[in-house]
C-alpha cells in the first residue's frame, strides 16, 4: 500500500470518528447562539418594563450573555471529546482568586445593583448619606456623586450607600424648614407671631399644604424664642431659608417689635 492510500485511509477514519462531533458542536454552538440572543432580549424586555436603570440594563445583559456564552462554549468543547472537568476547576479557582481581590470592589457592585433595582434616591434628589448632604449628580455601579450645598463633588462607595442610613429630602416632595426667631421679653407675643406668620404666608415659595406655623419654642434668658416653621419644595429651601430670616427681621423692625442681641454689664467695685 502506498503512502497516498495509507493518508487517504487515516483520513477517512478522522472523518468517521471527528466528523459527527464536529458537526454536532457546529450545531450546538449555532442553536445556542440563537437561544441565548432569544433570552437576552426576553430579558431586555423584562428590564423594560420594571423601569430598570439603562446602565444596570446593559451592564447585567452583558453579564448575563457572557455567562451563557462561556457556559455555551464548554458545552461545546465537551461535545468534541475534550475532558472538561479540568477547565471547570481552572475557571472555578480564577473565579475565587479574582472574587477575593476584588471583595471591596463586589460589595460596592452589589450596593450599585441593589440601589438601582430600590431605588431609595434618584439622580437630582437630594439626600443625606454617609455624613454628607448634596443632591445625587451620577448613579454608577461602583459610586454615587454628590454635589454638597457648597458645590463640592462627593463621591461614595456604593457599599456604604446601600448597608447605611439614607435620608431622602426630596422623596416626599416638600422640606420643613426650621429656623428659630427671638423678640423681647416686652415685646407683645400675639403680635409678633402674627408678624411673623404673615412673613410665611405672603412668600410664594412656601407650600401652603402643610401650613406654615409659628409657635412659641422657648423662654431663653433675654428672649422668647418662636419656632418658626415653612414647608417648601426642596429645590426652593435655601432660598425660604434665607428669604424668611432677611424678611422675618425686617417684619419685626417695621412693626417695631424689638429683636434682643447680647448685652455687656459692666459692674464696678466701689472700695
């Protein structure tokens, strides 16, 4: 026999034995492919309709297709005879490896992903978390950007965010804002408090549901303290909280009513 035949012949026995696992991964690998762009987008859809943020969407469809895609792969391998279990156990072993050098960089993942699916803020809202107050700038999957009332950009962990305390300001669409306002001890108390009320009601930037009020809050050592109280919208509430001290003194000047300041007694020792 030939060399020609002899190749001929390990030929054929190749196709005899490979030939049928070869088609069969093809036609795995192809079918796979075309079920697992079927489960992406059924997912999309799903994403869709819960309202999911667009960087959560993409970043868990792109999880979620490279997950069937390698796990396609394998399949695949294994179907041409290859022996599996010790890709398995590779795969497995850099999964640990990469899981415990990352472990802080995980934490603040899963934050990102729990606060994008609860949803306890939103871009625009503005919250206090962490020590910081500043309304949310960026929601990413690692970090939260705050913008501070003194226009400083603050960035946290999303870890933090999502196992602290959160207070969302702006969840309820109104702010109570507190400020306190004395006049002396002389002074007529109805009259103030209605001076003082007028202030709050005749400023378009108070809501009028709840109402404003004005109470009495303390019996201080030269004053009478009055809590005063305006709700308002919470892109509105520095300028009330301005707005209402600078009205609220000028008020009481026009009526006359006097706002006590510190007095210096000076005592003289007559020897």
């Amino acid at each position: 026999m030939d060399n020609a035949s002899i190749w001929i012949d390990k030929g054929i026995e190749f196709i005899v034995e490979y030939g049928p696992k070869v088609i069969g991964a093809i036609l795995i690998y192809i079918i796979g492919s075309w079920i697992i762009s079927k489960i992406v987008k059924v997912a999309k859809k799903l994403m869709g309709k819960r309202n999911y943020d667009e960087s959560l969407q993409k970043f868990l469809l792109n999880l979620i297709s490279w997950a069937l895609k390698i796990f396609l792969i394998i399949t695949v391998i294994s179907t041409l005879g290859v022996e599996t279990t010790s890709l398995a156990a590779v795969i497995a072993a850099a999964g640990l490896a990469i899981g415990l050098a990352l472990q802080g960089s995980l934490s603040n993942f899963a934050g990102g992903v729990l606060i994008m699916i609860f949803k306890p803020y939103r871009i625009g809202d503005l919250i206090e978390a962490q020590g910081t107050l500043g309304e949310v700038k960026e929601i990413e999957i690692f970090t939260t950007k705050l913008v501070t009332p003194d226009n400083k950009l603050a960035i946290v962990p999303n870890g933090a965010m999502a196992n602290g305390n959160i207070i969302n300001y702006t969840a309820e669409g109104k702010m109570r804002v507190d400020l306190t306002v004395g006049v002396g001890y002389g002074e007529d108390i109805k009259t103030a408090k209605e001076v003082l009320l007028e202030v709050l009601t005749s400023d378009p930037k108070v809501l009028k549901d709840p109402a404003p009020s004005v109470n009495v809050s303390e019996l201080a050592d030269s004053s009478v303290n009055f809590a005063v109280r305006p709700y308002a919208a919470p892109a509105d509430y520095w300028d009330v909280y301005f707005g209402t001290l600078e009205n609220c003194k000028l008020a009481l000047d026009k009526a006359g009513i006097e706002i006590p300041y510190p007095h210096a007694v000076e005592i003289q020792k007559q020897g």
